[in-house]
C-alpha cells in the first residue's frame, strides 16, 4: 500500500466472506457446542465468552466454522431497532461457533482487522452501511454483492497497527475489568449458595449451622427443611421489599434510556440513548433509587440490576423502562442478598414458568406472588451484608472505569481514523 490513506472496498480487501449455515448428516456425530450470536454483540470490539448459548453442531460444522483469533464478525440481518454490531475475537475460543446471522470475514495480508473493526464502528462507515443495505420496513440485510460497494479508506500497515494498538490498549483494560468483576460476583455467589442454600451460615461462634447439628424445620411450601426461625414468604409480598409502581421526577439534563434491550445480563450498555424529560418514550418512566433491585419481567430474558447508596452516578444519569420490575429494600442489609436472590437462575427459570401471554410473555406483579422467597434472620441478614458489600462496590467502580473508558476511545475514534489524530 503507499503511505497515504488509499481508498478501496471492503471486498477488495476481504479473502473470504463465511455465513454459517446448519448442514444435516446423520452420518456425523452431533456435539454441544457454544455458539455467538447477534445479541451476543453489545457494541465492544472485543468479545468475551460468558454466557454463550449451547446449540447442536456436527463435528464437521465445528471445524468449519470455529472462531479464530482475529476473526472479523459482522450482524447481516438486522432489525431496524438494533444498531449494526461487529466484533473481533481477541482470545482462541474452544470450538465456538457462529450463528447465521453473522458472517465471518478474512483480511488480506498487511490488513488489521483491529483497524477494519474501528472503521466500522465510526458513525460514517455505519451510515454506509445504511446505505448499502437492503430489505424491507421490518428487516434489513447485508449481502455479499453489497461489499463490492463498500468503500473504506485505509491508511499503510503500521499506521493500521499504531492505531490498532492504542485502540487494543483500552479494550484490553476494559475486558480485564470485566473479568474482575466476574470473579467478585462468583465469590458473592459462593458464599451465596453455601449459607442461603446449604445453610452452612456461621453461627453466633463462627461454625456451620447445619452442619453443626442445629435445628432444621420442615417447610411444606419449598419442600424442605430450612433453619429454626426463619420463614418462607414471596417475591410480590414480603417484609425485606415492596414492588414499586412507575414513576418519574422531572429533570432538566439528558440522561441514557435502559430499555431491556440495552442490558445483557447484568451488564449496561453505556451508549445507550440520551432522553430528556419532554422527548421521552411513554416506556421510559422508572426512576432508579437507592437500594434498589431490578429485572426484566420478559420471558427468557436475564437482566438484572441493583441500585445502592454508592450508585449515586448511575441513580443521577438513568432512566429506565417500564419492561423492569423494581424491588425496594426496606433496609439497607437487605439488598445483596435480594441481589444474589433475583441474580439466581433459580428464580430465572420461576419467571419463565411463570410468564403467560399478553403482547409479549412476561411475568406479572400477581405471579411473583408464586416465587417464594426465604426470610433469614437479621443477625445472618447483617453479616452477609458486611461480607459481600465492599464486592459489590468494587464492582461498580469498575463498571464506572469501563465507562470512561469507553468514552475515551469514542472520542479517540473518529480523530484517528480521519488522521487528525496520529500515533507516534
């Protein structure tokens, strides 16, 4: 390439556009295997594997469409509602599949595909993209005849490389962080299941309850035995929470809109739109608080949030939609574990079962008085509190780092690209 930045398309660059498709051979044994899909990119450049869906896949369908290090993913069907969405895979994945609704797409030689990803994710190359594309009112597609007509500008080798490397260095922070916190929220968790499931909680000297002999009683609604003096209530009706209705203040800034869709489990999409009071949805009508717990009523749809006295950034700065139920806790000692409670995939799964039809499937306020909820005693409520809320706090600050973080390289992004930014 010579040094100023050239113009060519993306097919001109490309080796080999791969779309996964399912082949059927009764011949071939069948495995579980993780596989990506569109949801699963949330707008970062790089993916992690958590949380991966499991499909059915040939041995054959494995070794043909496997991810690689450095692969390029792009979405090629799209609602009109969901932005375009790539990534690049930044670590070897073990016998992780693509989706049809993405496609794969090999670089050249002397191509990063760092620097490709980035050139996608400018607001330019995605209204290129917009006007490449083809379909209908409801959805729209990438064909392969459409990347003859995809223009990029590329500058020489070691400028892709530079650029690629400052851009890496972020991400890089960023899926440390949420590797971080993955590890926090497993220790929460641990400890989590071993007194509120075993009920192996320390007693007042500091030894398992139940291991050490203590009295269990029998609970005829959960089926089982729980602790002398606790007791069994439910999710809708219970003295540690009280469902709230929406509700709003007014306000005088723009804050980001959480529609369900910008939650991925427990994590937040941070470019999520900017409303102000007067242009708002009739949906984004949900006040976060403190000492707040959230989910998402949608069936088979995990998303889960809390809100604590720390939280003062994310309470100040979001609004969220009326497809969450709010839980209040009435103390403060209550809400980690109210957290690691409606954070469960036990009560995941009671929320699907429990979601009938209206529009969509979704739980309503009447079912969730079907989901028991076991009430401790304070003593054990106090204690798992002093335990785990410096986690949860730390878990936060690395949410807010990601977000600055994040900010910064969008900011970096557009000047590196048009070259009014350069890397020495």
């Amino acid at each position: 390439m010579s040094s100023d930045r050239e113009r060519l398309t993306i097919w001109d660059i490309a080796v080999s556009y791969q779309q996964w498709a399912i082949r059927s051979n009764s011949q071939l044994w069948i495995w579980k295997t993780k596989y990506l899909k569109m949801q699963d990119l949330d707008g970062n450049w790089w993916y992690s594997y958590n949380n991966l869906a499991v499909t059915d896949a040939t041995d054959e369908e494995i070794e043909d469409y496997k991810l690689k290090k450095w692969d390029f993913l792009i979405n090629v069907r799209n609602s009109r509602e969901i932005v375009w969405k790539t990534c690049v895979i930044n670590a070897i994945p073990n016998n992780t599949i693509f989706n049809h609704m993405l496609v794969r797409i090999w670089f050249k030689e002397n191509i990063s595909s760092v620097f490709v990803n980035a050139r996608f994710n400018t607001t330019f190359f995605k209204k290129k993209l917009d006007w490449v594309k083809a379909g209908t009112t409801t959805i729209i597609a990438l064909y392969q005849r459409d990347l003859y007509w995809l223009p990029i500008f590329l500058p020489e080798y070691k400028e892709q490389q530079k650029i690629a490397k400052v851009l890496s260095t972020i991400d890089d922070k960023i899926e440390l962080n949420n590797k971080i916190n993955s590890e926090l929220e497993a220790m929460a968790k641990e400890l989590y299941e071993y007194w509120f499931v075993q009920f192996d909680f320390p007693d007042e000297k500091g030894k398992p309850y139940k291991s050490s002999g203590w009295k269990m009683v029998w609970n005829e609604e959960l089926k089982k035995e729980i602790p002398e003096w606790w007791s069994v209530e439910n999710i809708k009706k219970n003295s540690l929470t009280e469902l709230i209705k929406p509700w709003i203040d007014n306000f005088n800034w723009e804050k980001n809109y959480l529609a369900t869709a910008e939650v991925t489990n427990n994590d937040i999409n941070f470019g999520a739109p900017k409303i102000t009071y007067e242009n708002r949805e009739s949906r984004a009508n949900m006040q976060p608080i403190e000492n707040s717990v959230w989910f998402a009523k949608m069936k088979n749809s995990k998303k889960v949030l809390y809100f604590w006295e720390y939280s003062v950034d994310f309470i100040e700065n979001f609004i969220l939609s009326t497809g969450f139920a709010w839980l209040k806790c009435k103390t403060s000692k209550s809400l980690e574990y109210m957290w690691c409670n409606i954070n469960n995939d036990y009560f995941e799964t009671l929320k699907d079962r429990l979601s009938n039809w209206a529009t969509q499937e979704a739980i309503n306020n009447d079912a969730m008085a079907f989901i028991p909820l076991v009430i401790p005693s304070d003593f054990v409520l106090e204690m798992f509190h002093e335990k785990t809320k410096s986690i949860y706090e730390q878990i936060y600050l690395n949410q807010l780092q990601n977000r600055d973080l994040a900010e910064v390289r969008d900011f970096l992004l557009p000047m590196l690209m048009d070259g009014q930014v350069t890397v020495r």
